[in-house]
C-alpha cells in the first residue's frame, strides 16, 4: 500500500455535473460531494453535524492519468501508433489511441516492450472482451477515491480557507479581437487530500517484483505533469508528500526508477 496527502500546488479542477447554468456563473464546476462535518474535520456518519458540499478526487481520474503516462514512458504508446496506424485491418487501426491491452504483446516484437506492456495490464487491467479474453487478470492496483484531510476540512469550518475559487479563461478571436469569456470552478492551492493506492501480490508477482515501483514512478511522473483539465495553462500541479525532500531532484528520482525497472526486465525477471 501507498498511503501520503495529496497537495494541490496550482488550482485543481477535475469536471462534475452543473445541475443549472447561471448567468454570470460557473460554466465549468468541480466535482463534488455532500457530507456531515465535526467541529474537529472529521467526517459524521449519522448524519448530524455541519452539512457541507466539498471536492474529492475521483479514483478514476488517478488511475487513468496515472496508466497514460507510464504507457507514454514505457515507448508503448508509440509502438502502438507504429504497429497499427496503418494496418489493414479497421478494429486495429481503432487500437491508436486507446489504453495497452494483450493484443498488443501479441503483435509486438520487441521483447521488453511486451514486459513492459505485460506489466501495466497486470496492474491496471484491460476491458472486458479485448486483448485476451482467455486468460482472467486481476488488477493489482486499486485506487481509492481522494477526499479532503480532517486538516483542510476545519481550516474550511472554521473560515480560513475556501475550498473553491473561480477562474476566467478567455478565447480570442484572431479576426475580430473579441473575447469570449468562460468561468472554470478550481479547488484552490494548499488543499489536501488523502491519497491512497493498494497493490495486490499475488505468488507470482515474486518473479517481477516491480508492481510498487511502476506505481511509484508513476506517481512521480503525475508530480512532474498535471492533474485534470486544463495542465496547459497551469492548472493542476500536485505533489504527494511521502517523496517531498529538500533540493529534490524529481528528473533524476524518475530516470532512477526507469533504470531499476528496465533493468529487471532486461535480467530476464518476468512474469508473461
């Protein structure tokens, strides 16, 4: 298990419903949830206490990001748009794009590639009825939902932070020179929330022991990228606080974990 605090560096803003649109209002909200609060930022499962909407991070958002960007580290995302863009067979050329699956070690040549390939499968998982549909994996990685700290929690109670602030964007036109305004909601920077990933080992796991240090390098990767909408323009930098140090050197922790884990498959420890 990886258990640390999530902090958000730069505003956050990871989509949920807008249930009306106002004049004047948030085109663009957060994702939020309703719960009970104690005076202390603890959360009241019996219903009693402070009633207060708040922001979360959804699992799934984490995961997603998190798979993405250790597929563009691996070289699988390139090797996957070289085998299949131009493939004359259509379901394949509709694989560019989309998440790694067991069809790509099956059409990859390159060994290290299809451990690589094998690992992020076995961690994060394939959809059902793609890839092989034979043999059952179960995913290793469970993400879990990130919900405030009890900290950050009664900081808001007790009026000291917010815990959402607007953002204007502006689109120009090149033409006319007329903007055209829209209000993205962020969670604000210095809010925490909870993080936590559980990695499942099963026997033969023994024989490639890097499903927590994929996990880790991917958690790196997502330091030194974005989170949610908007990355581009400065939304969404985060750091977690178990890797936080003084003169940190995030490039070089990252090149570090790519060697650990390239040189345990080059050693010929697999799992496939």
């Amino acid at each position: 298990m990886i258990k640390t605090e999530l902090r958000i560096i730069t505003g956050l803003h990871i989509g949920g419903s807008d249930d009306t649109m106002k004049i004047g209002g948030i085109d663009s909200a957060v994702v939020k949830r309703e719960i009970y609060a104690n005076a202390d930022g603890t959360i009241n499962y019996n219903g009693t206490g402070k009633r207060i909407t708040e922001p979360y991070i959804p699992a799934s958002s984490l995961k997603g990001k998190i798979r993405s960007l250790l597929e563009h580290k691996f070289g699988l995302i390139d090797k996957q748009k070289e085998l299949y863009e131009n493939h004359r067979d259509s379901k394949k050329k509709k694989k560019v794009g989309q998440v790694i699956d067991s069809d790509f070690i099956k059409d990859c040549n390159d060994e290290i590639l299809k451990k690589k390939a094998h690992l992020i499968i076995t961690l994060f998982g394939e959809s059902a009825g793609s890839g092989d549909t034979q043999n059952i994996k179960i995913t290793r990685a469970i993400f879990r939902d990130s919900f405030l700290t009890k900290e950050s929690r009664k900081l808001y109670l007790d009026e000291k932070i917010k815990l959402s602030e607007e953002k204007a964007e502006n689109t120009i036109n090149r033409v006319t020179a007329t903007a055209n305004p829209r209000f993205m909601e962020r969670v604000p920077a210095g809010i925490e929330f909870n993080f936590e990933v559980v990695i499942r080992e099963f026997k033969e796991d023994k024989k490639l022991p890097l499903n927590k240090t994929t996990i880790e390098l991917g958690l790196k990767l997502l330091e030194n990228d974005a989170l949610g909408g908007g990355g581009s323009r400065g939304n969404g930098k985060i750091e977690f606080k178990i890797y936080q140090k003084e003169n940190r050197d995030i490039a070089q922790e990252i090149k570090d974990l790519i060697t650990e884990i390239e040189g345990s498959l080059n050693n010929g420890n697999s799992n496939s």
